[in-house]
C-alpha cells in the first residue's frame, strides 16, 4: 500500500531523513515512535509529498508519487490528520467534512453530508454539525478532523502526533475513536507516543533514532525486550 | 456694510444659497469612490494572489505593478491620463479618470493587504487543504480566500478612507467632484472659509464612519484572538 525506498531528506545540509526503507501492507496498522528531531514527521509527510524526499521513491499503491502525480494521489488515496488539527476555522463542522467530498471526489450535497453524518456518529459528535470548529475544545476538534479524514473514504490515513496538542483529560476520547477506526479496513500510519495504543492496535512499531528506522517490531517487543540501547533509554521515558 | 470675518454669517449664508454646486460635488464625490473603489478591489484581489503564487513570472507581474503605481504620485498619474492619454488619442472624461486613476492606484495598495492577507493565514490551513487534494486555485477560493476576508478588512477600510480622500486630487483636472466644487465656488465668491470647512466636513462624514468601524473591527478581531492583519501605514 504505501513504500519508501531509499529515502533521503535534507533540509539545507541538515539530512533529516537516512535511507528509509519502509513497506506497509494494505489495512496495517503502524505506529511510529522516537525522540524529538528524529524525523518522524518527516517519514509520514514524505508519504504525501508534504515532503518531497530528496532522494529515493515513495509508492503508493503502486503509484510511484511524483511531482507531477502526487495532487492526483493524494486525492485518491491518503488523508491527514494534524496535531493543531487543522480544521477550516470558516466553515461549520458538516462544510469541513463535505468540502472535499463535493469538490474532490464530486459528491452530491445530499450525498455527501449523509455520509459526514455517518461518521460524525462514530465520532460521536453528530449535534456539533452546525456549529463552527472554534467554539469546540480540542479533543472535539480532533475529533471533527479525524471525521473529516474519514468522509473522503481514502485507504490511507497518516497522523501526526494527533493528540500531542490536547489537555490530558481529552486524549482518551480521541484515543478511543482511533481504536474504532482500527477496525475498519484503513491503513494506518501514526505517529504517537501514546504506547497504550500502540499495544492496542499497532501491527508493527517502527522507532526511528537520528533519521533511521532503528528497529521494528511487534508491540510486546518492545515492551519486552527491545534490542537497541537508544530504544530502551526511550522508551523508559515515555513509560514512566 | 458686511462684515470682513471670513467665517461671517453672512458668508455662509450665501454658501447655502449656492449648496447645489457643491451638493452635486459630493455626489460625483461619492459617485467616483465607490466605483474606484470596486475596481481596486478587484484589481487587489488579482495582484495579491498573483503577488503570493509558487511561480516567479505572476509575482513579479505583480511586483512592478505595484512598485510603478505605488511610486508615482497619484497626481503625476492622473495628469498622464488626462493630458497624456489625450495625446496619444485617447480622450477620457474626467469622470472615467476618476474612477480608473484612482482605482489602479489603490488598487496596489490593496494588493499589498490581500498579500499580506493570504500570507497571514497559518500554513496548516494550505497543508489540510493540500492533504485532501486540493490544488492551488481550490485552495486559495475555497479555504484561504474566504476566511482571509475577514482578517483584511480592517485595512481594506482604512484604504477605502485613503481612496475617498485621494478623490479630491481629480479638482486639479475640474473633475467637478467635491474638492473642485467647493473651490470653484470659494475663488469665484471670495467665500473661502466656509467653503472649504464644508467640503471637509463633507469628506469627513464619508470617512469618519468607515474609519471608526474599520478601529472597532479590529478591536473585535483582537478580542477574538482572530489573525489581524496589519500593514504599515505608507500612505501619503
Ligand atoms: N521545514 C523544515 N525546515 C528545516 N528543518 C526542518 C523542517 N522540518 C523539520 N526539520 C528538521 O528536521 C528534523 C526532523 O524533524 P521532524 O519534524 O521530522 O522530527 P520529529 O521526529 O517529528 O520530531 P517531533 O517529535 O519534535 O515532532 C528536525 O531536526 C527538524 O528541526
Ligand atoms: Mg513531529
């Protein structure tokens, strides 16, 4: 579904990103941790050409992501969902979630707002349609842009430390809504430091140190007996 | 014997007795602000998104467009319209110089507000839009225009007083607007003080409004920790 070759990123000479290599089947769930400045948001924005790499190759589903294509595959396959959320601060929260589905996917109205409504029931937030997105608190933002990441029906959802920007008392409720996703049939990428979800609903947990993917592995492995020293020393940090 | 004071009574007496001149000033006044005022909307809009796309060649159509109108006086433009133009063969009414002199020219002052309007709104609201497939154009009509307009109007407004004051430079062509009215009127009736203190009550009525609103508006903005846009005062 998505894979990295041989990627390289450099901003100036600073080179973020050291020779990735990463493939992730079709409905994989993969969580991504590391320290600070490893270039996690790098590798995910890589996958939709926020980033364009440097060097290397980015497929997806066999596509690979040009220059050229990548507005095309973008709007065929993947969504995002942002740590500041990133909702459309102008419009209600029904006119966030059918903009795309309208002008991208050129969905009828009716269309598209019966299925926003779907999945603003399974984010639970259905009464908050017609208000505007300032007048939520963050983890109903949150919420709203994980329903918008939704209502285009991409195969791919790619998160950026989406729940790094809330109070402590919302993380849960976002948590619990990504845990329902999981159980769809979308391929997830998510960069989080929550290991609870990872345990929960990662295949796989991919640490990246100083630009590499340093090691990979199934959630117990890492909870059990990471190999790396760097890994340990992380993870006794964020598990304390 | 009337009395010599030149705010006597008397003189304003006789003003009031001649108001329809300046009356029909400050129609035609009125009439050239809000038609120039809409064309430099528009030209605005166009030069401040050209001024912000990825490609060099719109920026700098952008770029000298508004360097050339922002560095020649209002005035010198104006007089190349009515004497230059009309050499060239192109003879246009006072009235249409009116409305397109002072139109282009603060039509590059709005495009420096809608720049920095479209530069203001935070990079995530193009990386949302972007992660959705929306190309450039769509983003900009669909997210970035709409809710830039808000922030923007503050300044808009504070362009639309400059543009109404700066319609007082068509007198200088017997634009028959409210400064060439109320001048007219004070060099043929020796009348100067009121006449003058009229057309800038006059011209004050138009602008202390949209003045006032645009300060409130940004206040409100402000309050709403909204983006504000704020641009140098680098008028006159
Ligand atoms: N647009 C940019 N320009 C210059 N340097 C950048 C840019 N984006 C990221 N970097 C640098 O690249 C490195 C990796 O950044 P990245 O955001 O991918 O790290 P991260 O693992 O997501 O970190 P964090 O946990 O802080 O979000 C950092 O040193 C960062 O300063
Ligand atoms: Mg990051």
């Amino acid at each position: 579904m998505i894979k990295l070759q041989n990627v390289n990123k450099y901003f100036g000479d600073h080179h973020v990103l050291k020779d990735i290599n990463l493939e992730v089947a079709e409905g994989e769930k993969i969580v991504i941790i590391g320290p600070s400045g490893s270039g996690k948001s790098t590798t995910v924005r890589c996958m939709n050409f926020l980033e364009e790499p440097t060097s290397g190759e980015v497929f997806i589903e066999g596509n690979q992501l040009t220059a050229k294509n990548k507005l095309e595959v973008v709007r065929n396959s993947s969504a995002m969902v942002f740590q500041q959320f990133n909702l459309y601060p102008h419009m209600t929260v029904l006119e966030n979630l059918t903009i795309g589905p309208i002008k991208l996917q050129k969905k009828s109205k009716k269309e598209a707002e019966e299925t926003a409504y779907r999945y603003l029931d399974i984010v639970g937030l259905r009464e908050k349609a017609m208000v505007y997105p300032s007048t939520l608190s963050g983890g109903q933002q949150q919420r709203v842009a994980i329903a918008r990441s939704l209502c285009s029906e991409k195969k791919i959802i790619l998160f950026d430390e989406p729940t790094s920007a809330l109070d402590p008392e919302t993380v849960q409720e976002v948590l619990d809504v990504m845990i329902q996703l999981s159980s769809m049939n979308i391929t997830m990428v998510v960069v989080t430091h929550e290991m609870g979800f990872a345990k929960q609903v990662a295949d796989r947990v991919i640490f990246m140190d100083e630009g590499t993917i340093l090691e990979v592995g199934s959630p117990e492995h890492f909870f059990e007996n990471p190999t790396h020293e760097r890994t340990k020393e992380f993870l006794s940090k964020i598990l304390r | 014997m009337n009395s010599t004071n030149p705010f006597a009574l008397w003189r304003w007496e006789a003003l009031f007795q001649n108001f329809d001149n300046v009356g029909s000033g400050f129609l035609r006044t009125f009439q050239v602000a809000v038609l120039a005022l809409a064309l430099s909307l528009i030209v605005g809009m166009i030069i401040g998104i050209l001024s912000t796309a990825q490609n060099w060649v719109p920026r700098s159509i952008a770029r000298v467009y508004v360097e050339i109108f922002q560095n020649i006086p209002l005035l010198i433009q104006i007089f190349f319209m009515y004497n230059g133009l009309a050499m060239a063969g192109l003879v246009l009414s006072e009235f249409t110089i009116g409305v397109v002199g002072v139109g282009l020219y603060h039509g590059a002052y709005v495009g420096e507000v809608v720049r920095a309007g479209i530069l203001s709104m935070p990079k995530g609201q193009h990386e949302a839009a972007y992660s959705q497939g929306f190309n450039y154009t769509q983003t900009m009509r669909y997210i970035i225009l709409p809710q830039m307009v808000k922030s923007i109007l503050p300044p808009l407004t504070n362009q639309a007083v400059n543009l109404i004051k700066n319609t007082s430079v068509l007198a200088i062509i017997a634009g028959a607007d409210l400064m060439y009215a109320a001048d007219s009127y004070a060099s043929s009736s020796l009348n100067y003080g009121p006449a003058y203190v009229l057309a800038g009550l006059l011209y004050f009525l138009l602008c202390f409004p949209l003045a006032t609103f645009s300060r409130k508006y940004e206040e409100k903005l402000k309050k709403n920790d909204s983006i504000v846009v704020d641009i140098p005062e680098v008028m006159e």
